[in-house]
C-alpha cells in the first residue's frame, strides 16, 4: 500500500493507467484541453481535494474494476481544464482481499472511514457491489461524503417499497440524501429480462437460480415476480453455493424438470461460470439468462466460450461501450487510444460517476461536502457519455435504457434494446 505517495501528471502516468495499482495516488493538476462533453465553466474555486475509488482490486473481480478506474482517471484528465486552480489527488483503494477473492467487508467499512477521516476527500466513487454498499453508504451519508456509485444496482439502495422494509431510510441516518449511482437499478434489469425472455425467446418455464448475495438474489427476485406477467412458470427459486466446487447434482435435477430457461442472479465472482459449465456436461438444453454482473470477458473464459455460444443471454443497464453514440463513441475512442483497448462494460458508469462529481464540484459555491452534495442533486439534463439525463428524487439515474446480449464465438455481441416499450414494438 502506497498511500502517501503522490505521482506530478507528466507522460510518467501513463505508466500508471496501463493497469491495476491498488491504493494508487494521482496528483493531477491542469492538463492539455479537454475533449470530453461539454460542463459549462467553473465557478473559480481553488485549493486541493481528493477523490478516491473503493472497488474490488484482488480476485477475479480486477478486470472489471480496472475498467472501471481507467474510466475514472479518463474524467479526470479531461476535466482538469475546466478547473483552473484545483489541484486534484485521485486514489485507487481496493476493497477486496486475498482470502475472499472479492469485496471484504472490513475493508469496504474501513475504506469508508478512511475517506470521511480526511477533510481533502470530496467524493468516494464505488462500490461495485451492492451489498458492500450497504456497509458504506451509511457511513458516508453520517459524515455528509457524496458517494456516486458505477455498479452497485440493487433498487432498495435508493427505492423505497422494493428492498426491505427499512431500506432506504436505513441507509440515510442523517436524513439527507448523499448516495447517487449512475446505472439503471434491478427492478427495470429484471423486468426487461423477463419480457425479453418470453416475448422474444419464446419461454415458457424458468428456473431461477440465485447466489444469495444481496445483488444476486435481488434481480433473481424481481424476475420471478416479473416472469408470470409475461406468461412464464417459475418451476423453482433456488439459492445455490457460490463456493461449490460443482453444481453436477443441481444440474441433474434441472435437467428433469426441463425448462426453457435457467436464470442465474449472479456474477462472474459467484460461480457462475461454474455453474454454466455443469449444465452443459450434465445435458441440460436449456437457454441461459444472467444479468449485468456477468457482462464481462471473465465469465466466458470461466465458463468456457462452448458452453455459451448461442444459447447465453445476458442483461446489461445501458448498451454495451461499442454501440455508444455521440460523446459516448468520444469516450470509446479516447478510452481505446489511451489505454490500447476497448473499454469492459462498465467503464462508462466509471467514467460518468467521476465526471457527475468533477462537474458538480465546478458548480458549487466552496470546496466544501455539503455544496457538492448540493450540486449533484441539483444536476438537470447533464450532457455525458451515456446521452442526456438528470438524477430523480432517489438519487437514481432518469435513463431506464436496457440492453440484450448473446455470447457467439466466444464473444458478446448486442442483440437489441429492451425495456417495455422496446420489447411490445419489435
């Protein structure tokens, strides 16, 4: 860990950006001019401030987070002409260990008080997962920190009357609001799976998997609910093992009762690639249907690209970074030329929840935690990467877009946009 150490913004960065550096710090001041979208001009404050990332760093989660991150200093390099007189630290803090091989919830907290304990720290961005939300955001919101979060969808975070019953009050011990995520929540995720699965793919019969985790179970959850709407039997709801070392018994028992699908609410960090691999050496025909925490390489590498091909679809909040449009190809293609490759997933949410907090902080009256968290929830039509868009009363994003994807030749491709009206018209 590296914590003290503070690197000037010269061509020595690049070094740096090439790939993971846990606890990385950044020392960003004014840079060449920017050509990112347009924020406006800045307000003229001055002085230095801190913006750290608290992401799963160690484990299989890295190259998701690693996107993730690259897309946080992008926003940084890009907006620092716009913030004459700032002096900006940037820090890459990992919230996973060794042992778990994902997101740690000591180390989630522990991130967590670390930022509120240093005045500099203007924004936390993260986490990735949701149930390590739940640690953070109540600390961050105690303490008056702005917390934007890139991936963490589950809805009870911000949405009252989906979660449990406390949530989201919960998570707000100071009675205001300090916790925005700039991705689509899993109630429109497992919505738009289940039509998408009925009306274009032609189900009948489901067996929804989950891997217990707050995330997992919780889109698990809203298809289920959503799959009789659209005319789909849910033959079983189920929680699995995602430390097994097989699923071949699972997998026997699915085959009997011969459903059209299997959705699995889990990530690529629960075994889901496992789980894959044994349906289709147990002969399972099944199609198979996961959400976003799958979108990602490591998922087919895990699973094997054969035991994918045709027969996987998954969801994604937004479209993948390839079929962005106007300032999102800008962002894909600086993203691709800085770092030598194509953005993952969700390296846009990075991009855009670092831009949200650069740009509110041009707005805001003084460097201070509550002015910022001020500008964030008064942000209206913000022009980004992911098109135009504001956050509601919840601290949600205003964009409902969903997108489905197939694995074919070992790849994902884009299959089409979903979401009700997209699935009714097509």
């Amino acid at each position: 860990m590296h914590d003290n150490i503070r690197f000037i913004f010269t061509a020595m960065l690049a070094m740096f950006l090439s790939g993971p550096q846990n606890c990385l710090a950044v020392e960003i001041p004014s840079a060449a001019p920017s050509t990112g979208p347009s924020t406006g001009p800045s307000t003229g404050i001055s002085g230095e401030i801190k913006i750290v990332s608290s992401l799963p760093r160690t484990g299989s989660a890295n190259s998701q987070s690693t996107s993730i991150v690259n897309g946080i200093k992008l926003a940084i390099e890009e907006m620092i002409p716009k913030l004459p007189g700032l002096k900006i630290i940037y820090e890459d803090w990992d919230d996973a260990s060794a042992e778990r091989g994902a997101w740690d919830p000591v180390l989630e907290a522990a991130n967590a008080d670390r930022a509120i304990r240093d005045p500099r720290v203007m924004a936390l961005i993260g986490p990735y997962n949701s149930g390590a939300a739940k640690i953070s955001i109540p600390k961050t919101n105690a303490a008056g920190l702005l917390q934007v979060s890139p991936s963490a969808t589950w809805p009870g975070l911000t949405k009252p009357g989906i979660g449990e019953a406390n949530e989201p009050a919960v998570y707000r011990p100071s009675g205001k609001r300090n916790f925005f995520r700039v991705v689509p929540a899993d109630d429109i995720q497992g919505l738009v799976a289940a039509q998408w699965a009925a009306q274009s793919l032609n189900v009948k019969t489901a067996y929804v998997l989950h891997d217990r985790e707050l995330y997992g179970k919780g889109v698990a959850e809203i298809f289920r609910r959503s799959a009789p709407a659209n005319g789909i039997k849910v033959l079983e709801f189920e929680g699995i093992d995602p430390k097994a070392s097989n699923y071949r018994s699972l997998a026997t028992k699915i085959r009997q009762r011969n459903p059209d699908l299997v959705y699995l609410g889990a990530t690529t960090q629960t075994n889901a690639g496992q789980l894959a691999k044994d349906l289709r050496s147990s002969g399972v025909t099944a199609k198979l249907m996961v959400p976003d925490g799958c979108f990602e390489q490591a998922f087919i590498q895990s699973a094997g690209a054969e035991n994918l091909n045709g027969v996987t679809f998954i969801t994604f909040g937004g479209v993948p970074a390839e079929q962005l449009t106007g300032s999102g190809k800008q962002f894909y293609d600086a993203y691709e030329k800085k770092y030598g490759l194509p953005p993952e997933s969700y390296s846009v949410y990075g991009y855009e929840a670092a831009r949200v907090v650069l740009v509110a902080i041009s707005r805001a009256k003084k460097l201070e935690r509550s002015a910022i968290i001020e500008a964030v929830a008064a942000l209206k039509d913000f022009e980004g990467a992911l098109g135009r868009w504001h956050f509601d009363e919840n601290g949600d994003t205003s964009l409902t877009t969903m997108s489905g994807n197939i694995v074919e030749g070992g790849q994902f491709k884009f299959s089409k946009l979903l979401g009700a009206h997209n699935e009714q018209s097509k």
